[in-house]
C-alpha cells in the first residue's frame, strides 16, 4: 500500500562536482532558518561502496550477516541500512511519508520525473536542458540562454527566495 505524499518534491541535479551537494545544504540551511522540516535523499551514483563508512560498526551486523534491511534507533537519531537494489526513488519517497517533513530535497536521479533544478557548470552540462524532464529552474557557472527561470550560482539570495516561493507556491 503506497503511503500518500503530502509535501512537495524538488531534484537538484546536474554533473559530477557542479555543486548539487553544496546546493542542496543551502536550501536545507535557509528553509531551516524559516521554520521548515526537510528531508534530503541523495544519489550516490560513484561505483565506491558506502558500507566502509559502517564497516567496523556492531550496527551493521545485521545487514553484513544478509538481512534485506536493518534500522537502528537511538538517541534521537534512525540509520537505515538496505539493499539498494529493494530501494527506488520512489520507494524512498514513500519511506519519508513516515516522517513529518514539510519538503523533500532530492539529490540526483537524474531521469526522474519531480520538479528539477538543473546545475549547469560548463558549455558542455547544457544538454541536460533538452535531456532532462520537468525543469523547474537552471542554476549556471557560465552565461546561457534559456526558456527556464535563470540564475548565476553567485545569485545565492536570488535563487533561494525563488525556491521557497515555488515551493509555497505549490
């Protein structure tokens, strides 16, 4: 049974090192400080495992014995081990209905179809204009011209106000 999701979506997406990380801590840092809960799910698209950050911790045992999934809980805080390949986009969005959150900033998955962001850094990322569905807005490192709302990276205020009145916006 799929959980209804009650709290809008945002992708920031783009190539690898043009800022989505950076981008992504702006808008959590800024919809915090005007009272928002935000959940992020980030893509780690880079072939490097992520069990070596728990490798040598008791509370990845289950997971490393086999089980599909393992949750610990304590002090406050929930981490979540899984299977990747049980684990979509959509699935974790499904996951977050559990959680009061007011949005859900999602780092990557590209081909998904949620509102996007889209970081252009150089000449050659500006294929994702015409590659990538549901463009919201374009962040860009270089001049471009573009039928989407336009902002220079250093245009931080200016992009972070239009984000939270999309958002409000609905």
């Amino acid at each position: 049974m799929a959980l209804e999701i009650r709290f809008p979506l945002l992708q920031v997406v783009g190539y690898q090192n043009s800022g989505k990380t950076t981008l992504v801590e702006k808008i959590v840092k800024k919809g915090t400080d005007l009272g928002y809960q935000i959940a992020t799910i980030k893509h780690h698209g880079h072939q490097s495992s992520l069990e070596n950050l728990h490798q040598e911790k008791d509370s990845s045992r289950h997971f490393k014995a086999g089980a599909s999934a393992s949750l610990l809980e304590g002090g406050g805080s929930l981490q979540l081990e899984a299977k990747t390949s049980q684990w979509t986009l959509e699935k974790l969005i499904q996951l977050y209905a559990f959680f009061e959150n007011d949005m859900i900033v999602i780092e990557g998955y590209k081909t998904a179809n949620h509102p996007k962001i889209v970081l252009i850094k150089q000449e050659a990322d500006i294929e994702l204009l015409t590659s990538l569905s549901n463009i919201v807005a374009v962040i860009t490192w270089i001049p471009i011209q573009t039928e989407f709302p336009l902002f220079r990276i250093k245009d931080e205020d200016s992009y972070l106000q239009w984000i939270f009145n999309f958002i409000k916006s609905g």
